[in-house]
C-alpha cells in the first residue's frame, strides 16, 4: 500500500497549488447609468478642449477602445500561456490477483518533447495573433480620433451656420413684410411677395437643418467620448490645425501603403499563414513522447520505460502541406489588396480635398467679394435715394448666402482634410500623435 500512499499524496500537493474558480457574472444594470454620469474633468470648466485633450478624453472613456484594449492584453496572455510546455500525463491502475500479495500497482507517464518546429510555431501563432490584436488596437484608437475629428468639424460648423442662418431668416422676413406692404399699396406684383415669402421658408429650412446638424454633431462627439450628451455642456472647442499641402502627399501616400495597420494586419496574415505551413511541414514527422513508468507486480518492483511516436497521416501530410501553401498564397494577394485599398484611399482623399480648396477659393475670392460690393452699392443707392430698402435687403441677403456657402464649402475643406488624415493614418496634429503613441506604449508596447 506504500506506493498508492505515495500517489495520493502527490495528488493531494499538487491540486492545492491549483488556482480557484471565482465567479464575475456581468451586472448590465450598472453600466447606463454608470455612463450618464461620467463628466469630463480632465480640464477646468471653461477652459478649450482641443483635439488632443478630447483624444486624451476618449482614450480614458470610449467603451470601444476600452474593448480593443482589453482584447489585446487577452492575446499578450495567450503568448504566455504558449511559452508554456505541455504538461505530462499519468495514469494510475491498480488491479486484483489470487495470489499474495493479491494487489498489484502501476503508474505510467507521458511526457511530450516539446522541441522543435512545433513548440516554435505555436508560440509564434500566438505572438503574431497578440500583434494582430496590437493592430486593431491601434485602428480602433485611431477610428474614435477620426469620429472625435468629424465630429468636432461638423459642431463648429453647424453653430456657426445657425448664427448665419438665424441672421438670413431675420433679414428675409423683413423683406417680405416690406414686399407685402408693397403689393398691398399697389407698388409691386403679388409674385414678388410670394417668391420672397419662399425665400421665408428656404431659410426657415435652412436654419432647422443646422439646429439638426449641431444636435446630432453633439451626439456624435460624446458617443466617440464615451460620454452622454449633457457632459458636453459649456464645452469649448479650439479650432484644428491646417491641413497639409499636397506636396506632402507623395511620401506620405508611399508610407501609408507600407505602415497603415490595416497593411500591417494583412503582413500578420501573411506571417500565420507561413508558419502554418511550417507546422505542416514538421507534422510530416512523428511526435515524441516519453513514458517513465512504476510498476509494483505483486510483490515485484518494476520501472518500465517507453517512448511513442504519433505517426503522421498515409499521405505523409501532402494534402495538408498543400492546403497550407495555398493559404499563404491567398494571404499574399490579401496584403497586395490591402495596399492597393490604402493607396486608392489617399489618392481618393487628396482628389477631394484639392476640389475642396478650389472650391474655397472660388468662392472666398469670388462670389463673397461679389456680393459684398453688390450690397454696398444698394446701400449707396439708399442713402442716394436712386432705390429704397427692399433692394437693399435683397443684396444683404445675397451677402448672407456668400457667408454661408463659404462655411459650406469651409466644412467640406476640413472634412476633406480629415479624410486625408483618416487615409494616411497620420495626424496633422503633433499633440494627437502623442497621445496615440502614449495610449500604444501604456498597452505594453508591441508584443
């Protein structure tokens, strides 16, 4: 009975260093309310948040990031846990003879070498994964800088707009009231009161629309925050940096097809896809295994020793090895896709940023200069008394929807800008590339 005495005891040691099970059910209740009262105290009231504090400000709140992140310290743990030999087997038989001693003990091993291509590759898939995970990571950081961005840009621009149409709704009713007093006197054709009571109704649109837009901009930005909305009360938004030239654009659409972290991922594919043909080509050759044994025969000691072989399939692995080299060259033209995505992109986005300009220029140089002559020449004529003030309200009007589609055409310049942005992967901002590098290096780092 000594060598049952002695397994069991070996049992009993080894299952108390065993860590415990401890229950962490999910309490979904908490989170809503839990959000509704988050606030932004990372800075004073009143003071401006630029894009680099709201970053700062999403990386520490956004429920999306904090997934990514805790996505990627899963795999790191998964790299760990690879590093990890396979432990070995044990097995306990005992067995009843008429004959004294009438019982008889055996325990056999199995001790797995765990060397070679096999233990190399695993750990390799696990730390490519874990790279993998750094990359979404790293794009899910960079997705909520770019919504904070468009969200940023669509707010400012839909404030200013309702101060600009809330002017032109005062203006063009005035104009009409004069209008109607004019038909009414017999001075004017009913046509032109009822064409400038539409004009009533075209800026009455307009300025709900930008009420509508400013609403769901605010929404926008405290969704990438991971805020509610109320927490964005007396925020201060700073303007943006300008955006790049496009003579920057020739590197920089180089550097995106080579280092955006889509383009990487795809490389990250291409290098599991390699080391899975590489565990095929070693799964051609048998698996070793160790058996140290103990056997008490009833009455006699005994210390067997074994070694088994898991042998591979008939056909030596050729179908497997075969699926695995078409895998790899699968992931190869996957990666050439990835980077004919990211130039196209960028080619995409500096089309329509360099139209944007134009289309800023054209009408900041053209039209509202324009206008603006036109209306100072109507009030000239006012004061001459060569027209009256009907003309007049006319050409401030027309001076109002120059202001406006030169903010139309400023916001679709800056959308346009943070789309090359969204398509290099690269901030036109010092103070945001800080902080993203900053959130990837309290990560761990590149696994």
């Amino acid at each position: 009975m000594r060598p049952a005495r002695l397994s069991a005891a070996c049992l009993a040691l080894s299952l108390a260093a065993c860590a415990h099970y401890a229950p962490a059910p999910p309490h979904p209740e908490t989170f809503p309310p839990a959000l509704d009262a988050r606030r932004l105290d990372e800075k004073p009231a009143g003071a401006v948040w630029t894009g680099a504090d709201l970053l700062s400000a999403a990386l520490a709140h956004n429920p999306q990031i904090a997934e990514a992140r805790a996505k990627y310290q899963t795999a790191l743990a998964a790299v760990r846990t690879a590093k990890a030999a396979p432990g070995p087997s044990l097995t306990l038989t005992a067995e009843y003879a008429n004959e004294v001693p009438h019982w008889g003990y055996t325990g056999a091993g199995a001790i797995p070498l765990d060397l070679g291509a096999r233990r190399s590759t695993r750990i390799t898939t696990a730390q490519l994964q874990a790279l993998q995970a750094f990359y979404d990571y790293g794009e899910t950081v960079w997705s909520v800088r770019t919504s904070l961005e468009k969200a940023q840009i669509d707010l400012t621009s839909a404030t200013s707009e309702i101060g600009l149409a809330g002017e032109a709704l005062n203006l063009r009713r005035e104009r009409a009231e004069r209008l109607a007093q004019r038909v009414a006197a017999g001075q004017d054709a009913r046509a032109l009161a009822v064409t400038a009571q539409g004009d009533v109704v075209m800026a009455e649109h307009r300025l709900a629309a930008a009420v509508g837009r400013q609403q769901a901009a605010s929404l926008d930005l405290a969704k990438a925050l991971g805020v509610s909305a109320p927490a964005l009360r007396g925020l201060l938004l700073a303007s943006g940096p300008a955006a790049a030239t496009p003579s920057d654009f020739a590197d920089w659409r180089r550097d995106a097809a080579l280092s955006r972290r889509d383009v990487l991922r795809a490389i990250a594919d291409y290098d599991l896809a390699e080391n899975a043909l590489r565990l095929e080509i070693a799964n051609q050759y048998p698996s070793v295994s160790l058996g140290p044994a103990y056997n008490y025969d009833h009455g006699v000691t005994k210390l067997p020793f074994g070694l088994s072989l898991a042998l591979p399939p008939w056909d030596l692995n050729r179908g497997a090895i075969a699926q695995a080299e078409a895998a790899r060259a699968a992931a190869g033209r996957s990666l050439e896709l990835a980077q004919a995505n990211a130039l196209a992109e960028v080619d995409s986005a500096a089309a329509a940023l360099s139209q944007a300009r134009k289309e800023l220029s054209r009408t900041r140089d053209g039209d509202l200069p324009v206008a603006e002559r036109a209306a100072a020449a109507a009030a000239r004529s006012v004061d001459a008394g060569q027209a009256d003030r009907v003309d007049e309200l006319a050409a401030r009007g027309a001076v109002l929807d120059a202001r406006l589609n030169l903010l139309d055409a400023q916001h679709t310049a800056a959308t346009a800008a943070a789309g090359v942005e969204d398509a290099l992967r690269r901030s036109f901002d010092p103070a945001e590339t800080a902080a993203i590098q900053a959130a990837i290096t309290q990560t761990g780092g590149t696994p």
